[in-house]
C-alpha cells in the first residue's frame, strides 16, 4: 500500500507525518490540510522534468492515451524513486496483472451474495477537494467467515472491484471539478477489532497479499488513511503489517485511538459527505446514523453460506510434519504451555477437528495464577476450515494454548493439531 506524498494533484511532495499512539489523542503535527489546495504548478526540478519526459517517451506503447497526462506518469516514478527502468518494469507487471485478472472487466462481475452483504466498505462521499471517500469498519469484518464462504481470489477480486469503482469515480469527479482528481481518502474503523482478526493465517495471508497488489498496481492512489477507534491490540497488529508499508505510507496513516478523530476528519472532509456516526450529519431515510444502505457493515457471516472443507482453497493438515492428535471428552479442555525466550519469537498454530466446532484461545502467564488474555477464547468451526494463526510474542514467558470443550455436555471432540515456536533471529 502506498499513499502519495502530494497535498494536492498539485502538491509539492510535503508528506506529513501524523502516527499517534492508539491511546493517545490525536493531533496534526503541522497545520495544512490533507486537502489544502495549492495554486502553483507541480514543483518539478529541471531533473525531474527531464525524467518525466523520457519515461513518456518509453511508456507511450504501454499505456492507454488516456493515462499519459503527467500525473499518472508521476505516480509510477514516484512510487520507483525517478528510476526510469524500474518504472516501466511496474508498469509492464502492472498491465500483465491486468490482464491475468481480467480487471478491464470485473465491475461488470457477478459478485458473490455473501461479498455484497458481509464484505464492510463503503464510499461516503468526497473531501474538500474532490476526492472519493471510502469507509472500512474492519472492526465488523468476519474474515474466516467470508474466507470461508468465497475462494480467496474472489474475495481479492471484490477488492480490486472496489478500487475500480473509485477509480471510475474520479474520473466523473475530474469531468465535473475541471481538475485532475487521481486520489481517495479512506477510514479505517476499528472498533470492535480483536486479535482475532489477525491471529488466523489465511486472514494475515490475504492481507498481506492485498497491501502487495496494492502497491505494485495501484501506486499512490491514497491521499490519507485514517485509523480510528484503535484498540491497543492493534498495535501487535500493526507490528506484523508495517515492515510491508513503504516509508512514504508509515507517514501518511494517521492512527487514533477513540477521541480526536471526528474534528480532524471534519477538517478535510465536509460534515454533510459523512455518516453522523463518523462525524457527520448523513443518516439513512430510516434515521440510521451508519448509513447501512450507503457503507456494509459487516457482520458475522452466517454459516449457510460457508463451502465444504473439499471445496475451499484453504489449507489443510494433511502431510504436516509434527502433527499431534487429542481427543477431549465432553466438558473437557486441554491446556499446552510454551516457553517464548526472545521477545519477537512467534507462536505459531493450526489444528482441524471432526465433525464439530470446539473452543479456543491464547494466554500468557503473567504471575502465579494470573494470565494475560491474548486471544480471546471463542468457538471456531474448524471442523469446516483448518484453523491457522500466528501471534508474535513481544514479551518472554510461558504462553498457554488453550482447546476447551466445556460447553459441550454430549459430544467429545477430536483435533488434530500442530503448535509451536518460531524463535526470533
């Protein structure tokens, strides 16, 4: 994921640094404006000028007429630091990924119910300047459930359907503005988030491969990400995502914590663009200050929309080395304690059950008879889906992986499992 480091289409390149503690309230570091618009003309070196004449010269033959105009030349380059040759070799991937996806046509794509329903995004509206606004309460998204009701190709098909539509947008928002407009704002909100959302392997997996895609297709398109309603467990989250973000990006995502953020959304974008629940005075005919109809929310996936185990794409446990089995009689649990020695080391899991669901969680011991709760115990159907997940350790001690059974009075559960430690270097 990159963001651009432009104010404005015009901008002059002067990133702004805005990375507050989640605990913290949140403020500027310096005065402009995400969307401060600024009358002069691309502040360009007579370096930079040369380059951006010859990169045109060497694309012409890769790139559609219509995205030749110096700002989307300069996304490529900015995002290979003015190197010519690296540029062109984005861009060549870039329209081979295209291609291999078939992106020229997926907003015409049949999505998925299960997508349109319980994948949370939205477009609120547009900032001050222009640009489109896009909200994600990722705090409501049931990844295992969505991940276990699509491929994980179409899930990353819905995304990239996503940024299309805002692509399309800005292109309608150019038209009426008179202006190039060839970025989004978007607004992660976290409420509700847990480790869960992170802990389980295919999400990370997904996530991960989603930033990656999003750099390496869809340069700068970001103006600004707000962070809002972070918990402090985002901050193991973000421990595992930051070294994929580039320099530039860590600059431009602005993280809060549950205060603060209403007034500096309200600096760039327009109360009247914005759901009341985000600051804003929209609210759906019904009176809903989420604006449902407007942005999906999310929600637990209901599990008639989940696939058999033999149709999903997700990994099993078959041919695993080191592979364990259990067997828990009804009401029963099983705790298995593990050492961590150097902080960073990662606990790491998987495990599958027959035939039912059974409880699970992560605790560090902290003193005699007193554990730290790192992941929350909840049921997980891994008799459907293979339950992976990975948790780095910050701090050393023993750290308990807990099966339990104790919620069913009838049925002893089987496991088969895999669980170990993966020691810092």
């Amino acid at each position: 994921m990159r963001l651009f480091g432009w104010d404005t289409w015009r901008g002059s390149f002067r990133g702004q640094s805005a990375l507050v503690d989640p605990d913290a309230p949140s403020k500027r570091t310096d005065s402009t404006s995400v969307n401060d618009d600024d009358d002069d003309i691309m502040n360009l070196s007579s370096d930079q000028q040369q380059i951006l004449e010859q990169f045109r010269d060497r694309v012409k033959g890769l790139l559609p007429p219509d995205k030749q105009e110096d700002h989307d030349l300069l996304k490529w380059l900015v995002a290979r630091n003015y190197n010519i040759d690296k540029a062109e070799n984005m861009i060549m991937k870039s329209m081979g990924w295209r291609k291999e996806w078939d992106v020229e046509t997926v907003l015409e794509w049949d999505v998925p119910e299960v997508l349109q329903r319980y994948y949370p995004v939205g477009m609120a509206g547009h900032d001050k300047g222009g640009l489109p606004v896009w909200i994600i309460p990722y705090g409501g998204c049931d990844m295992r459930g969505l991940l276990s009701s699509v491929r994980k190709r179409d899930y990353i098909r819905y995304t990239v359907r996503v940024l299309e539509a805002s692509l399309q947008d800005m292109k309608k928002q150019t038209k009426i503005l008179g202006y190039p407009v060839t970025q989004q704002c978007c607004i992660f909100d976290l409420e509700d988030f847990s480790l869960r959302h992170v802990t389980w392997k295919p999400a990370m997996d997904v996530i991960l491969e989603l930033v990656q895609l999003y750099e390496a297709n869809y340069p700068e398109l970001l103006k600004c990400a707000y962070v809002i309603n972070a918990p402090k467990v985002f901050t193991l989250a973000y421990a595992i995502i930051k070294p994929f973000l580039h320099e530039v990006t860590l600059k431009k995502i602005r993280i809060y914590g549950y205060s603060g953020w209403k007034e500096d959304l309200l600096k760039d974008i327009d109360a009247d663009q914005l759901p009341q629940h985000w600051g804003g005075t929209r609210a759906d005919p019904d009176g809903d200050p989420k604006c449902p109809s407007q942005i999906c929310l999310g929600g637990e996936v209901p599990k008639e929309y989940y696939m058999s185990l033999s149709k999903s794409t997700l990994s099993k446990l078959e041919g695993k080395e080191n592979l364990s089995t259990l067997t828990l009689g009804k009401g029963d649990k099983k705790r298995l304690k593990f050492e961590v020695k150097k902080p960073g080391s990662h606990l790491k899991w998987e495990f599958r059950t027959e035939d039912f669901d059974i409880g699970f969680g992560v605790t560090r011991k902290v003193k005699k008879g007193e554990e730290e709760v790192l992941v929350p115990m909840q049921r997980v159907n891994s008799q459907l889906v293979t339950e992976e997940g990975c948790l780095t350790c910050m701090e050393p001690g023993t750290y308990v992986i807990t099966f339990d059974n104790e919620f069913s009075y009838v049925r002893s559960k089987k496991i088969w499992y895999t669980v170990y430690v993966e020691a810092a270097s």
